[in-house]
C-alpha cells in the first residue's frame, strides 16, 4: 500500500508549524555586514592604490619586478643577471 500526502503551504507556513525559528531578520543583518564590508574592499581596489601596493617606490621597483618575471618566464634566477 502507499500513501501520497500533498502539502500546500508557504516555506513560512510550513517553519511555524514545525516550531522552526524565523532566520530571516539574521540573514538580512549578516547580508548587510557582507554588502558593506565587499563595499569597503572595493574601494580598496582603486588602480593606483594597488600598484602603490604591489610596486616598491619609483622606476628602480618596475625594473627589479621586470627582471623577476623575465627571470621566470626564462627559468633563470633574476638575482643572477
């Protein structure tokens, strides 16, 4: 034998009679913190902040960076030229 039970109900509906506690007012708040924390990372991401970040100060950071990627495209060490 075998029984079909078709419920029709919203999620909400079906959490209160199980005793399920409402989350959502949580993952607004938890939402919220994510959305202004990837806000404040953003603005972090401006181009010239991050090459300030990546680059040692003036021409003498560029070169050394290039002979550090040359070195390693050609499988030589860079501190040796």
């Amino acid at each position: 034998m075998k029984i079909t039970v078709d419920i029709d109900c919203t999620p909400e509906e079906a959490r209160q009679f199980l005793g399920l506690p409402d989350v959502a007012p949580m993952q607004e708040a938890m939402m919220k913190e994510v959305q202004d924390q990837m806000l404040a990372n953003i603005q972090a991401m401006d181009p010239e902040t991050m090459i300030k970040t990546w680059m040692p100060v003036g021409m003498q950071g560029l070169e050394q960076f290039q002979k550090m990627f040359w070195g390693q495209m050609t499988g030589g060490d860079a501190k040796d030229k």
